[in-house]
C-alpha cells in the first residue's frame, strides 16, 4: 500500500470447497474502524483476485492514493507482481500438501504389505511345522477306532477328536492356498455345503454350556458352492468373536439369503459393539482390541483373505452397547447352479 501510495487496503481470502469467507483483514495509517467503515465510495481502488490451482481462494483490495491520483498502469503490474507471488507460494504450498498426503499413504501401504508379508510368512512356517505330524494324528485316529471296544461315548468323542484335526487340516491347507501363485496346485476347489459348514461351526459352540449365549440359526436346506472347507474357519471366528463379546450371555442370530447381487450370510450378536475407531482397523493384520495374550489379531486379516479369495467381501457394522453385525457377501458366481 505504501509503494502504491494508498493509506487503506483489505485482505479476504474464501475457502473454495465451502464456498465461505474465512478472513476478513483491513489495514490502513488509519485506526481499524476508520479504515472498515470510511472505505472510498466511487473513488478509484485496484481489486485483485488471488488464485491457485485455477480456483479464487482470495482478493486484495488496495484504496485510493492519498494524493487523490488515479491509479497507473504500472502500479498495476507493480500490485499484480506482488500478488503473484503470493499465489506461488500458495500453491507451492498446496502442492506440497498433497505429496506429503500421497508419501503418507504411501508409508501406510507399505506397512500393511509388510504385515501381510509376516502373515505369509508366519503362515509357511505354521503349515510346515503342523502337517506332518497332523496327518500322522489322522492316519492313526482312523487306524485305532476299528480296534477299540468304545461305548457310545467314547465312539463320540473319538469322533470329535477327528472332526477337530480335519479342522486344522483345513486351515493349514486354507493357508497354503491363500499364500500361493494363481495356478499353483495347491489352490483347490470343492463343491461344499456352506449351510452345513455353518452348522458345524456352531455346533462347536453349541456344547460350550458355559456360555449363556442362544444361536438361533436361519437358513434352509443345503446351498452348494464351489469354494473349500476353509470356510468353516471363517465361520468359526466369526461366532467365536461375538462369544467373546457376550461374556454375560446374549443372543446371536445367523441367517442366509440369496439376493440378486450373490449370497448374503449374517452374523448379529447382541455384545458390547465396536468404535468407530477400531471398526478402520479391525481386519488388519496384527490389530486386535482383546486384552494381552488373548488374541493376536489374525483371524479376521485371515477371514477377510479367504472370502476375496472367492471374490467376496466382509463388512462390519456395530456401536458400542448396540451389537454387531458381520455381513459376509460372496457373488453369484461361487453358486453351484
């Protein structure tokens, strides 16, 4: 202004997304409200728009001369000069933001192939250390029960005993799967009953008397798909969860349904609900909210990789006191016509 010989000028500047005023500064030789509320009339002032980024994010607005004199053609390039500079370091400064947000994203994107990398990793080790001698265990349970005098009883046990190492030796074959190259032998599909698979997930728990949870289970007769019996693992954790978050009983109720998008299969359990917060984390690998040693965060990381292995997805909806509702969706596709 001085340059210019102007005794008052303004600053606005807008925020362009809200299309909003958010800086209102007049300066000025004179006190604040002398310069807010004498502004010239029809007196000759410069008026010069801010931009960056192709949009107006301020104007400047310098007063008449003190001299009375008309503003030149210089004085114009000279407050346009000025003004352009600031517009630069705006927009160096926009730019700089978004770099930063992008570098940031691409940290997180780095730290989650990371954990994904450990998981792989973890899981080589597991099946490795696991499948010998759980084959061994399963050979030899179906070699002792035609030589063992059990009553009915014991014959149910030794049943579950099996039912409980074919489990685990669908999950380690799960994990061989999910970690392996697309066309690599160890990616194989079955035709599976998906409603039994839910049934014997639940009757896991259904033995568990301690818990005072009620499952009440909705769905009709057998629904065939090709997928494996990987599965049941999914199911499992999923009931296994809402148990743990019903530690004073509760209700869970499942149910299944065919929509034009695919299969709908819902988990609604009646516990305590999950933040906002920890439902942006909840299936990342390692992230867990049970208290130490009670978990270790894999499971649902491992559910959610099993279920877009068949071009599924898994969705969470919950608030704290009010439930929660895991919903698992698979496409048409994985239907067995």
């Amino acid at each position: 202004m001085r340059a210019l010989g102007s005794g008052a000028g303004a600053l606005f500047l807008f925020d362009p997304e809200a299309r909003s005023l958010v800086l209102e500064s007049f300066l000025g030789s004179l006190p604040d409200s002398a310069v807010r509320y004498s502004w010239p009339g029809r007196r000759p002032c410069l008026s010069i728009p801010l931009l960056a980024g192709g949009y107006l994010f301020g104007l400047v607005k310098i007063g008449t001369r003190q001299d009375g004199a008309r503003f030149s053609a210089q004085d114009l390039r000279y407050a346009s000069t000025l003004c352009g500079y600031i517009c630069r370091i705006v927009e160096d400064q926009l730019r700089f933001s978004l770099q930063r947000g992008e570098l940031d994203r691409a940290r997180c994107e780095k730290m989650a192939l990371e954990k994904y990398a450990s998981v792989g990793s973890l899981a080589a080790g597991i099946v490795g250390q696991i499948n010998s001698p759980l084959d061994a265990a399963l050979r030899y349970t179906g070699l002792v029960r035609p030589h063992l005098d059990f009553d009915g009883r014991g014959s149910e046990y030794l049943s579950l005993v099996r039912a409980g190492l074919e489990h685990i030796s669908d999950i380690t074959a799960s994990l061989s799967g999910l970690y392996a190259l697309p066309g690599d032998p160890a990616v194989t599909l079955d035709v599976v009953d998906i409603h039994g698979l839910i049934d014997e997930a639940v009757s896991v728990f259904r033995s568990q008397r301690r818990h005072q949870v009620r499952i009440n289970v909705c769905h009709g007769g057998p629904l065939l798909v090709r997928a494996d019996r990987a599965l049941r693992h999914v199911f499992t954790n999923i009931i296994k969860n809402a148990f743990e978050a019903m530690p004073g009983g509760g209700e869970l109720n499942i149910s299944s349904e065919i929509k034009q998008a695919g299969l709908q299969i819902v988990f609604h359990d009646t516990g305590c609900g999950i933040t906002s917060h920890d439902q942006k984390r909840l299936f990342e690998p390692f992230f867990t909210t049970k208290p130490e040693k009670a978990g270790n965060g894999i499971g649902l990381s491992f559910c959610k990789d099993i279920i877009e292995r068949y071009g599924g997805r898994i969705v969470v909806k919950s608030a704290p006191g009010e439930g929660s509702t895991f919903t698992v969706l698979f496409p048409r596709s994985v239907l067995v016509q």
